[in-house]
C-alpha cells in the first residue's frame, strides 16, 4: 500500500511541474504598454504613470507649431509636424528628461522603472 501512495505523490509532482514551466513564468511578465503624450498650447501633456523598460510612448502634436520630442540623453528625437505622430520605446530605466529642439521651454520628465519579470 505504501508502494502505491508513493506513485500518487510523484504524479502530483509531475502534474505540479507542469503548470509551473517556463511558459507559464513568461506569461506572468507584464506586457508592454503604449502611452500617449499629447503635444498642445505649446506645451506637453500629462505625463504617464507607470512607465516601464519596454514600453512605447507615442507623442501627438494637436498644436498649431511644429515641435519635437527631444530627449536630453540623445536617446530619441522625434520631428513633429503639426497633426503629425512619432513613438519610440523606452531603452532605461531613470529619469527621462526631454524638450522640443523648437522651444525649449517646453520641457517634461518621465520616471521610468525596470519590467517586472
């Protein structure tokens, strides 16, 4: 009888193992977001939360002027016609100061942190 019990307790192994393999860690990851800035009155918009490694921000000019979204560790600029689009994806973690090349009173900071895993 004994015999047996051992051969249920290593099919419950086997079949705990299953549902703890490496895709299903992977599945737990946190996907990456898009984020909207929104570029309008010469000034950007609210900056997002939660921004993580991985993420793409997609920048919006809704103003009158042409502007960029420049970021001061040279990291993006992205030229932005009015009514135009651009995006990039977030390489760091940290701070991520950026300004348009055009007036550079227009400034913003995003706080960036690492992907959980």
């Amino acid at each position: 009888m004994a015999q047996g019990n051992h051969s249920l307790g290593l099919c419950a192994v086997a079949m705990m193992l299953l549902f703890v393999s490496p895709e299903t860690s992977a599945t737990a990851r946190q996907p990456a977001k898009t984020h909207v800035i929104v570029v309008g009155n010469l000034s950007f918009g609210a900056v997002p939360n939660s921004v993580r490694v991985g993420d793409t921000i997609v920048w919006i000019n809704k103003d009158i002027f042409r502007h960029t979204a420049t970021a001061r560790d040279n990291s993006f600029d992205l030229d932005l016609a009015p009514g135009a689009q651009a995006q990039t994806v977030v390489k760091k973690t940290g701070i991520l100061d950026y300004y348009c090349r055009f007036h550079p009173g227009m400034t913003g900071k995003i706080s960036v942190v690492r992907r959980l895993q």
